[in-house]
C-alpha cells in the first residue's frame, strides 16, 4: 500500500483522512491475516500518525524526520542492489548485475537529491545532532560513487568479453531475504577435537545400505545356482548308479552266487512267462521260412514290374523311331521315374530286412536249445524245474572255474559279472565278498553324496536378512562403500 506523504497537506484535510481500514483491507488481501491481530502495531501508527499531523511549515521536526526516513529508505535500497549486483556478478550472471546496478544508481541519485533537501540545522527538539545532514549527504554520495564505479567496470567487461543482454527493471527479481543464521559443519566447529566422542555413536550404523543388501541378493542367488547344479549332479549320479545296478541284478544276483538258488528259491516271473510265450507261439523256424516265401514272392512280383516298364519303354521307343514326328506320345522314362525309383526303394527295402534276419537266425541258431527247452517246459507247466536246473548249472559252473562252459541258455561262452573284473586265482566266494564291499562303498559314497548336499542346501538357507550384517562379502562391501564416501 502506498503512503502519499503529508508534508503539503493542510492540518485539516490529514485529519479527515481514514487510512487505518486500507490498511487492514491491505493486509488481509495480501497476507491473508486477520487485521484485528495488528491492533497494537495500527494504535502505534495512529499516534505517529498524530506526530506526522502538523508536517507542514507549522512542524519542522517532523518533516525533517520524514526527509531521513526518505533519504534512508532510498539509501538502504540502493546498497543492497549494490551487494546483490555484486553477488550476481560473482555467479556469472553479468546482465543481470548490470541492470541491478543501473537500478541501484537511480535510488542512489534519488536519496542524495532527498538528503540535499534535507536541514543542515536540525531543530534541538528532534533529537538530531548537528552533523546530521553532512552525514548523510557524505554517505549517500559515496555509495553513490561506488555504483557508478562498478557499474562501469560491469559494462565495459560486458560488452568487450560476455555479452550478456540486460534485462529490464521490472523483469528484475526482488532481493532475497539474508538468513538469519547459517549452518556451520560439526567439523568446522570441533576441528581438532574427538568428534565422535562429543556427538555420541551413529544412529544409523546398524543400518544396511541398500546397495550392500542388493549385493548380497547377487551373491545369495549365486549360491543358490551353485546348490541347483549340485542337486543335478547328485540326481544324475544317483540315476546312473542306480540303473547299473539295476542291469547287473545286484544286489539280488548275490544270493544266486551265494548259494542262494536252493530249494527255497521261487521261480523268476519274467522267466515263466517267456516260457509260456513260447509255448503258445510258433517255432521260430516256422517264422522265418514264412519270411523267406515273403521275400521270394515280393522280389518276383518286383521283377515283373521292372520287365514290364522295360518293355513298354522299348515299344515305346520303337514306335517312336518307326513313326517319326506322327508319334506324339512323351518319352516313357519321364512318365517311369517315379515307379522305378520306388522300384529301387522296394529292393532296398528287402535287402535290409535280409540282412536283419539273417542276424536273427545265426542268434537263433546259438539259443535254439535254449528255446526248445523254455517251449517243453511252457508246455508242461515246468518253467521252476528249468529255473532250478539252470541255477544248479550255474552254481556248478563257478564252482568248476571260468575256463568251463559258459550259460545253460548259450551255446557260445558269455562274459559273466565277476569273472572279468577279478584274477582267475580267485575263488567265487571271495570275488563275491569282493562285490558286497565295492556295493558298500558305492552305498557310502552315495549317501557322503546326499549329505553335502544336504549341508550345502542348510548353509545357503542360512544366509538370510538376520545374519546378514555378520556375512563376509556385506562387511567388505560396507566397509568400501564407508571409506569412499570419507575420501569423498
């Protein structure tokens, strides 16, 4: 709200003036604070007010306190635009220094020409010494000076290297309050001295950084994948184990060479059924000589279709050669290709299914006894006879040494379980014992196996949020992530 002075207004018209509701009506507007609060602050104005009354010729002290309040208020003004220009200058901001600085002189010149204005004589009932006036002519024109010194060196500097336009004074922002106080580092205000001690240990020490807890997530998912690929490992082993015991019938194929297959020992089931099987099929010889009749019959008809594309291609030939251009008829090997290549395809065919039989004979020559045997006894309803007689067999091949005859199944001598894998000079009871103490220790590795990972699988699960500050790799990464940030 602006005050229009009171210096050519007579005694009476300032009376009548009513400038203590503009003023409320002000501050509400502008603040948004209830005006009833300044009552005291707008009583205090009313007796100045009452003191400014008589500012006329009639009042001499009191103009010439309003002439002060003028010459500072402009004189205030132009020093902080001076030291604002000066800042702004500092900050590369060198158009906008400028126009502070023009600012600045303007309230400059306009407070020397109030403080000219002003009495060198003040009245003795003001207050005021002598060497009022002087002062303040003295003060206004040396700042005064100082702008227009600064304001000359910003310029010329301006113009010969930055550059920079110069706003307008309105578009000028208004000078920031100075704090009130200003913060002072804890190390600046105890150098020297044990800080530590005087502001007591750090609140937030026991707190992982988030940084830390996310690298410890990485290294907890690598361990996580190292567990995995154990687990594969172990479940891969224990199958391959498994399954090769599994081929070689151990631990059950023990008690066959133990002297297990006594009177007490049953029947193999799948032995009985392949007994029966037999019995209820027909011979194998029957099955081949069918196959060989198959094959003559089909290579036959394979012929006949050969001779016959043969001959129609010929013919075909033939009237072609006889008739000239009036034989309009396509070459047949064109129309023929196909059927040939089926043809080869068929004879192939044949030739390969030859070779595998022949295969299945020369085998079937080898366990012809064998299946004749296994035939009578389906028959017969004696496949535990047969199981029991080839136990017996078995037993007393051992019994004789490796040098004898092979399986009661095989006409030709088969490798067996024991007899590759150990001296000739030992006997079956001791190459027995020798398995039953490698299935132990294939038993005891398996189960040393299972148990590492068990222990591996309980460490990792371990390592979680609670000991998480107590891990190795978190107090490395704290510690880096602390002496960085003091070197920083």
């Amino acid at each position: 709200m602006v005050q229009s002075p009171m210096i050519s207004s007579p005694l009476k018209q300032t009376s009548e003036i009513d400038w203590i509701q503009p003023l409320k009506t002000y501050i509400r507007q502008t603040y948004g604070d209830d005006p009833e609060r300044y009552s005291e602050e707008c009583a205090t104005l009313n007796r100045l007010r009452q003191d400014m009354r008589g500012a006329g010729k009639d009042s001499a002290a009191g103009r010439d306190l309003l002439y002060r309040y003028y010459v500072k208020a402009s004189l205030l003004a132009a020093v902080a635009g001076y030291y604002q220009a000066i800042a702004d200058d500092e900050g590369t901001l060198y158009g906008i220094s400028i126009a502070r600085l023009q600012l600045a002189e303007k309230q400059a010149i306009t407070a020397l020409s109030w403080a000219k204005t002003f009495p060198s004589s003040p009245p003795a009932g003001s207050n005021l010494s002598a060497d009022t006036g002087p002062i303040l002519l003295d003060l206004t024109r040396r700042q005064l000076a100082n702008i227009q010194e600064k304001l000359a060196s910003f310029t010329k500097d301006n113009d010969f290297i930055y550059h920079q336009p110069v706003p307008s004074e309105p578009s000028l922002s208004t000078i920031a309050k100075l704090p009130a106080a200003k913060a002072i580092p804890v190390s600046e205000l105890y150098q020297g001295q044990d800080i530590q001690r005087i502001i007591g240990p750090d609140i937030f020490q026991k707190i992982v950084p988030m940084s830390v807890t996310e690298s410890a997530s990485l290294y907890d998912e690598e361990k996580a994948k190292l567990v995995r690929a154990e687990a594969e490992k172990v479940e891969a082993a224990n199958g391959e184990m498994a399954a090769s015991l599994d081929y070689l019938k151990l631990p059950g194929s023990l008690n066959i060479l133990k002297g297990g297959m006594d009177q007490d020992m049953d029947v193999d089931e799948d032995f009985k059924m392949w007994c029966e099987e037999l019995a209820n099929a027909p011979p194998f010889r029957e099955a081949f000589n069918e196959l060989q009749e198959d094959k003559i019959s089909i290579l036959s008809v394979l012929d006949q279709c050969s001779k016959q594309l043969d001959m129609e291609e010929s013919v075909c030939e033939k009237m072609r050669s006889k008739y000239g251009a009036d034989w309009v008829q396509q070459p047949s090997s064109r129309l023929t290709s196909t059927l040939r290549s089926d043809v080869r395809n068929y004879r192939d065919t044949i030739d390969e299914a030859s070779s595998s039989d022949s295969q299945l004979l020369v085998r079937l020559r080898q366990h012809e006894a064998d299946f004749d045997e296994m035939r009578s006894a389906g028959e017969t309803d004696e496949a535990d006879v047969l199981f029991q007689r080839a136990l017996i067999k078995v037993g007393g091949k051992h019994s004789k040494g490796r040098n004898e005859q092979g399986s009661p199944y095989s006409a030709a001598p088969e490798t067996n379980l024991l007899g590759d894998d150990f001296d000739a000079r030992m006997s079956v009871t001791e190459q027995i014992a020798r398995v039953e103490e490698l299935l132990k220790k294939l038993n005891l590795v398996k189960r040393d196996r299972n148990q590492i990972l068990k222990d591996l699988k309980e460490k990792k699960t371990s390592f979680s949020k609670q000991n998480l500050r107590n891990s190795d790799l978190t107090k490395i990464d704290y510690y880096k992530q602390t002496t960085s940030k003091q070197h920083s």
